[in-house]
C-alpha cells in the first residue's frame, strides 16, 4: 500500500523573507529535496522506510482468481521462482468458470521459495460446520508425519464446501473441475494425478471416499478419517466399474461415532469383490485424535500415503 508525501504545515503560503541569509535557505533546500526523495522511496516500496522485510515463503498476496499462474514450475530453469516472499498461509479464492467464488485456504512448505522445488499437494477436505478456513490449521497437524520423515513436504490445500455442502453437486464441480487445475497453474506444484494427496475428515471422510471412487484417477492415495458416509451406502455402488476398473487407493478408519457407517460402506464393496483397508479405533470424534494415533504408531497411514506418490515426489 503506497503513501503519499505529507501536505506542508500551515494553511498559507511560504513567508517571504527580505533578508538575505545563505546558510538557513540551502538548509530549507537540502532539507526539501531529501524530503522528496524520501516521499518517492516510500511511495515506491509501498510505505516502509526501514531494511527489505525478512522473506518469508508463499506468495506476497493471494494469487489471481483469474487462473493465470502466479509461479511458475517451469521457472527453476532460468533460475527464477517467482515472488521472493510471501506468508506461509493464507485463505484466498479463485473465480469458477461461471463467474461465482471458489474459496480455499493454503499451507506452504517452510522453504517454498528458498528451494525452488515443486511439491505434491495434500488436499484435506473438512468436516460439517466447518470451512476451508476453520479446518486448515488441524490440516497442518499432519506436517507432523514430514517433521518426522513418514512424508515428503506438501502444499496443503483445504477446499470450502459451504459448510454442510456433502461436497457433492456444486462442490464436487468446484473441487474436481475448477480447483484442481487452478492449483496446477498457480502454485509450484508437481502436476498429475501421481502427485496428489487426497485426505477428508468426518463430512470431509465421505467426501474423501466419494472422490476416490467416483474420481479413481484423479488422486494418488486417499485417507477416509472417520466418514460422515451417506445414510444409503448402496448410493457408492454407482461408481463400482470405474473403481473394479482403476483400482483406487483408498484407506478408512473409522471411531466411536461413525465407526459403523463407515464399516457398512467398507462391507458392501467387500460383497462386491472390492476390498478397502479399514481399521476402526476407540476414539472420538476429534481429527486431531485420529492424526496423534496415527503418529503414535509410527505414521503407518501416511507413510503408506507417501509411498503411492509418483517416485520424485
């Protein structure tokens, strides 16, 4: 944000002086054109007349709604990456193809920019009464699993579906067919299906589920964390050529409140020939209890997550 030169003090003009004293009139004039200076340096670096802030990494404003990339993957090789600072995080939105906003909120790897590498991305979906604002800081429990060498560091990104939108209909839409690639254009990410993390908690664990079997393709490994899954699990059924086709990689767990409509879910596709690996786990409804057990065993979950990634992720 620029600032302009301070007005000059007084409501008229400059007295005039009839006396001729050389000193304090070159004093006036340096005084006046350092001040200039001064105002044109501010309004050029946007306010600061202190030492270049520290860089930090992500992007110095929230990208561009208009899907133009604001980094580029392909700039490493003349030596650029880009802005050279930014904020870690940070809630933003993109603008869908039909005009209407698509939030979303965004975690960055502590070295985005001083690395220059491309990351996978770790979409984390949340749950009822939540937003992609809420839920992004228990998203960031899981770099957990990368301070402990079970994952590769990530861009986190937690999508918004309005609350209590199932994230089926427009959210699916937003997710799926405008998310996805605005993601691919905008950040320094490593792009396909093989680079993708796919994690959904609680309406978000439904939501995980559904993605992966009605987009088998689309994501390298997903984690269905205590599903919110729907009251008619034969609805799932709808997708079952495509997953006997694509064979996703899809794990569940299930807890102490939807622990049984989850295993439900688990069973019909069991009775149909495809199984999903499931464990049920005394615990409540808390992701943060889910992703502590995880790490308390060792990060099995995201160590398997990790190894269906694309082998230079």
């Amino acid at each position: 944000m620029s600032s302009a030169a301070p007005a000059p003090d007084g409501a008229g003009g400059p007295r005039r002086r009839r006396w001729p004293v050389l000193v304090p009139v070159v004093g006036v004039l340096v005084a006046a054109l350092v001040g200039g200076a001064l105002a044109v340096s501010i309004f050029r670096s946007g306010g600061s007349t202190g030492a270049a802030d520290e860089p930090t990494a992500g992007p110095s404003a929230p990208p561009s709604s208009s899907g133009s990339p604001s980094t580029d993957p392909s700039a490493t090789a003349s030596g650029t990456c880009g802005p050279t600072s930014g904020d870690l995080r940070f809630d933003t939105e993109m603008t869908a193809a039909d005009g209407h906003a698509v939030p979303y909120s965004v975690s960055l790897p502590a070295d985005y920019y001083s690395s220059c590498e491309q990351y996978p991305v770790l979409f984390a979906l949340h749950g009822r009464d939540q937003s992609n604002a809420t839920f992004l800081p228990e998203a960031e429990l899981l770099r957990a699993a990368v301070d402990d060498g079970a994952l590769g560091d990530v861009v986190i990104v937690t999508p918004d579906s309005n609350e209590d939108g199932r994230w089926e209909g427009q959210y699916d839409t937003d997710f799926v067919d405008e998310l996805l690639p605005h993601v691919e254009q905008t950040y320094r990410v490593l792009p396909g299906a093989e680079n993708r993390l796919l994690v959904g908690w609680s309406m978000g664990g439904h939501g995980a589920f559904r993605f992966g079997v009605e987009h088998p393709d689309l994501f390298a490994a997903v984690w269905s964390v205590d599903g919110a899954m729907s009251r008619e699990p034969s609805s799932y059924l709808e997708f079952l050529d495509g997953v006997r086709a694509d064979q996703p990689a899809i794990t569940l767990v299930g807890g102490d409140l939807n622990g049984d409509r989850v295993e439900q879910v688990v069973d019909l596709f069991a009775e149909q020939g495809v199984t999903f690996p499931y464990e049920r786990r005394p615990l409540g409804h808390d992701f943060r209890l889910f992703v502590d057990a995880d790490r308390d065993a060792g990060w099995p979950t995201l160590r398997w997550m990790q190894s269906q990634l694309a082998p230079s992720a």
